[in-house]
C-alpha cells in the first residue's frame, strides 16, 4: 500500500556556492532521505514572494532545519539567528570547528572536515532521532501566547508603525505584552521573542523592569537592509499570566521614519 503520511520537511540553509553541491546532495539530502524525511533549499522551490519572505515561511514551516556554517556565511548566521527565535530546532554543520559562533558552539553541531560520507551517517541518525522525538513545546506555544506592542495584539497585525510627523525620530521606546493563555508553566526554553527591523536600527535594549539591568540582545544584520535583534529569554510565563518586556531602539540623528516588523515572535 502506498504511504499517504507526509513525509517530515527539513529546509536547508547554506552557500550556494558549487563547493558545497556535492556536501548537499551526497550528504545532507541522502541523509533526509534515508532518515524518512525530505529536504530542500531555496533555490530549489517555485515561489511568486520574494526570497526572503520565501525564506521566512519555510523556516517557520519545516519541521527540522539544517544549516551548514562553513566559511562563515552571513546570510547563513542571519537564517540562523531567525530560527532560533522562532525556538526551531536546528542541527548545525560545519567543516571547521572555528566557524561555528562562540554563541552557537553550545548547540549540537557536526563538524564534517569536508568528509561527506561520514557527514551523512552522522546526520541522518541525528535528523532520524529528531523525527522520533519532535518538541511538543513548539505546537503548544504558538498556540498560548499571545502578544501585543503597545496594546495591539499581532494576530491583528504584524507590523508596527511609528511616524516622526516632520520631525526626526531617533529613539524608540515600546513594550511588549506576552500573555500565557494556557494552564500550564511556559518554560524558559520553549520560547523566544526577536524583533525584525530596518538595520538602520544599530541599538536594541529590553528590560522586564525599567531599573532593572537589561538583557542580552544577539543583532544580526544582512545586506537586503534588515536585522534581526534576539532577545535572551531569562523568564517562564506562569499559566494565564503576562510578562511585559520594555524595549528601547536606537536609530541614526537623521532618522525620519522607523518601521518595526514583528513576525512570529516565539
């Protein structure tokens, strides 16, 4: 009988450079393939969005990434950043242990020394395991919490504007609302929020309390003109409760208009 079960999606973010055509296709599909599962790039979908927003969907889509950090590409670092707060599970591959961030290097990751064959057996017990063990959490929390900025939730809307009206902005202060809809704890773990923004936007803070030290903030920037600031989570959201997080944002003295884009902040 023909199985009709769809087959789990694993989206691939790596160069596109001919050296690594043979670390894709010998390596990282095969191992997809032999572990019950099916992979692609973007290069290989037929999509009318643009790149990027072709990009974003799949990674909030797939049920497991994989990302391949030899020769440290950027777009690759800014795919990744955006995964991970998403709270996607990413399994990371590199040829040389050095280009893997400081930041990342406590993620599981495969370091292949450009040895395919041995690449693929390593990979696909990884991307077969995480077939038989998928994060509950990822379900549950998309679907309690909710969010607002500045009381407006973003199931009504993903973008949120502010204008100077003729005069220059530069500073930006806001705060997001995260509310726990469900009865049970949200852990620290299962969630993430991150803004998405214009990269003209060189400074982002964010504080559970005004007079409290603030948190961590990871940016990571792209050519296309955006940037993605990961806030580091250090608060579970108790059952049917909120959390407020004060977000302050810098942009340059002549700063007209900014546009704060907010996309699947978990």
């Amino acid at each position: 009988m023909e199985q009709t079960t769809p087959k789990p999606f694993v989206f691939v973010l790596m160069p596109f450079h001919d050296e690594f055509e043979d670390v894709y296709q010998l390596g990282i599909k095969a191992a997809c393939k032999d572990a019950g599962g099916y992979c692609e790039r973007v290069d290989e979908q037929i999509f009318e969005e643009s790149i990027l927003e072709r990009i974003y969907n799949q990674i909030a889509k797939a049920d497991l990434l994989i990302a391949d950090m030899s020769g440290r590409n950027p777009n690759v670092f800014y795919e990744v950043g955006y995964a991970h707060a998403l709270g996607r599970r990413v399994i990371l591959l590199t040829q040389k242990t050095e280009d893997i961030p400081f930041d990342l290097k406590h993620y599981p990751h495969i370091v292949y020394g450009g040895k395919i064959t041995e690449l693929k057996q390593e990979l696909e017990k990884r991307v077969r395991w995480a077939f038989e063990h998928p994060r509950e959490f990822q379900a549950s929390t998309d679907r309690h919490i909710e969010l607002f900025v500045n009381n407006q939730s973003l199931i009504s809307s993903t973008i949120i504007e502010y204008e100077s009206l003729g005069k220059p902005l530069n500073s930006l202060k806001f705060e997001i609302h995260l509310h726990n809809a469900s009865d049970k704890t949200i852990e620290v773990s299962a969630f993430q929020v991150a803004l998405l923004t214009d990269d003209r936007i060189f400074y982002c803070r964010a504080w559970t309390r005004p007079d409290e030290e603030s948190f961590g903030v990871k940016t990571f920037k792209r050519a296309n003109g955006k940037a993605i600031h990961v806030i580091d989570n250090v608060f579970q959201v108790l059952p049917d409760s909120w959390e407020k997080l004060f977000v302050h944002c810098r942009l340059p003295d002549n700063g007209d208009t900014a546009k704060l884009i907010h996309q699947n902040l978990f």
